[in-house]
C-alpha cells in the first residue's frame, strides 16, 4: 500500500478526491503505477495535453496546471513552440533547461461514436379482454429510433523526468463529455477512484 505522501502526490497531480461529479460517465479501461512512484515528490511540474487542437491543448494543459496546487506547475505550451512539438531532442534541451523534474501527459487515444437502435413496441398481448384493453388504450405503439453516444478514449501518463520514468499510466473512456473540463474532471475522479479500489491511496 502506498504512504500518505503518494496520496498527497495524486492530489497534487490533480487526482483530487474532491473533484465534483461533472463528467457524463467515465471509466477506467486499464490502468498501472510503479511500484515505488510514492518516493518521487516534484519541484516543477509540466503539464502536457497531445492533441492537434491547439485550443484543447490549452483548456487540458491550463485544468491540469490549476489542479496542481504544488509543484511549480506550468503549461507546455508556454514553452514547446509548435517546431519542439516533433523535435524530441530539441524539446528535451529546452524541458532540462528548465528544470522541470515531472511532467503529467494527456493523450487522445480514440474517439469513436457509437449508434444505438431502438425497436419499436407494441403492447404485449394479455389472454383475458379487459386485461387487454386496460393496458392497450394507456400504452400505445411506441416507434423506433437510434440514438448515438460520442466515446472518447484518454491515456493519461504521470513521469519523472529527472529519472526518465513512468510512475502511472491508465486509459479511461468517457461518454458524451459537456466540454473539455468535464472531461478531464472526469478523469482525474476515475483515476482517484481506481486508486482507491487497488489500494494505492489512503
């Protein structure tokens, strides 16, 4: 079981137990924490969102970094230009120049929606007349219809960039998200919740 201080990590992290439940249904899909990720506290923290979208990379960067109460937590697109963003090398001199020793990374894995048929009813046959027309006359035929649900695949990944080691990896599903933010509220409470189940936060 992890201490205390992994607890307060999370938290700090973003993995806030007190996050209000605003997303629209979120799951963990999988998930995995190094053995020994509770001895790793950070001094300055990256927060990245890998997404073409410019705009969510900021609303994802920007929740991640309001989160993070400690750490000195600052937002990669104040510092990866859009030439760094497929440069390894030449982002990496500009992350150690930095001095940043932990980096929480959002990644959009898959979005996917997903059609759902309904058939239509009609009420069930009853063998008696009046069992019959007292439920036939208050409940008509209802028509089909097809409704469909927006899926959005997260993989969220914790590092220590001093060690160049993963600490936390999980994928989580959401489902019809109200926005960015929720989405990410959602996560964050998945990723908490899973925590908890395995035993890895107090």
């Amino acid at each position: 079981m992890f201490s205390f201080r992994f607890f307060l990590f999370l938290v700090l992290l973003g993995i806030n137990p007190a996050l209000p439940v605003v997303w629209a249904g979120t799951k963990m899909i999988q998930s995995w924490a190094a053995p020994d990720a509770g001895k790793y506290t950070f001094q300055h923290i990256l927060t990245i969102g890998i997404t073409k979208d410019q705009g969510n990379r900021q609303t994802v960067e920007n929740f991640m970094a309001f989160e993070i109460k400690k750490g000195n937590p600052f937002q990669s697109y104040n510092v990866l230009v859009e030439s760094d963003l497929l440069n390894k090398d030449q982002a990496k001199q500009k992350i150690q120049q930095l001095g940043f020793d932990g980096a929480v990374v959002m990644r959009l894995l898959r979005v996917q929606d997903k059609v759902t048929y309904v058939p239509g009813a009609y009420p069930p046959y009853y063998g008696s007349f009046w069992g019959y027309y007292g439920y036939a006359w208050s409940s008509l035929y209802a028509p089909d219809y097809v409704y469909t649900d927006k899926i959005f695949q997260v993989e969220t990944t914790i590092y220590s960039i001093k060690d160049d080691k993963l600490l936390w990896t999980s994928v989580t599903q959401t489902t019809n998200p109200k926005s960015v933010e929720d989405a990410v509220a959602g996560i964050a409470k998945a990723i908490y919740k899973e925590l908890s189940k395995r035993g890895l936060v107090k």
